[in-house]
C-alpha cells in the first residue's frame, strides 16, 4: 500500500526522485498517466493489469466510458526508476499536470499521485475547508 506525502524538485533534466518507500512496490517499470484533478496516477503493472481489465469491462456505446477510457489510456506510458531512484516525465504528462520544479508525491493506497507543489497546496486548502462535509459523503462507502 502506498501512503504518505513527500515533496522533491525536478532537476533541470526533467528528473524526479520517487520517494525511496515507494521504489519497491512499484517495481523498476510501473505505468504514470493522467490523473483525475489535474494530477498524475502512477500504478505498478500489476495493479494497471486490473484497471485495464475493468475499464475494458466499460460498454463502448456509453460515450462518458469512452471519453474517460481515452483520456486515461492515451495519457499512459511505462516509466523506468533510473539507479538513483529517478524517473523522467514525458512532456504530454508533465504539461497536463502543469508540473514546475516543486512537486509533491503523495501516496494513495494502491497508487501514486504526482502534483505540482502549487495545484497540490490550493487542492488541499480547498478540500480541507470540506472535509466534515465529505466525510458525511462517505458514510453510504461504508468507512
């Protein structure tokens, strides 16, 4: 399970260091694609084997499946963890996430999530002046 928040810089390369705790679970290749909140998913092949197999299951004549089918699967890309725990982001992923040298990685049970340091700060202080009321939310989840 991947969980805590970590915060690093993007070299002038375009390298990001993946939190030393996270390195093992995803593996030496795992999958990074758009995220929902203008955030990037990172999942281990494993894990990605079980959404595609989900996703797949989406009636192609519901054109919100379709939509959300394309939007997740041609953002996807298999990312390799250089020696010293880094990873580059292509160009596509690294706009759409408007990612600049401060990043934040959070992680979230069985994923990732890459954030620019600023979306990530605003995201949260709006969330945290809701949570009471999405925590009611959830109550119908069983949590």
């Amino acid at each position: 399970m991947f969980m805590g928040e970590y915060h690093h810089s993007i070299d002038n390369k375009g390298r990001l260091i993946v939190p030393s705790k996270f390195r093992e679970e995803l593996g030496e290749m795992f999958i990074i694609t758009r995220g929902l909140d203008q955030c990037l998913f990172g999942y281990p092949v494993s894990e990605w084997g079980l959404i595609e197999e989900k996703l797949k299951g989406l009636p192609l004549t519901k054109k919100d499946a379709r939509a959300f089918t394309r939007f997740f699967f041609s953002g996807a890309t298999e990312s390799e963890l250089d020696k010293q725990g880094r990873i580059n982001i292509p160009a596509p992923l690294f706009q759409y996430a408007k990612l600049d040298k401060e990043c934040v990685i959070l992680g979230v049970s069985n994923r990732i999530e890459i954030w620019s340091k600023q979306i990530w700060e605003d995201y949260f202080t709006q969330s945290e002046e809701s949570f009471t009321e999405i925590a009611e939310n959830m109550i119908g989840f069983d949590i």
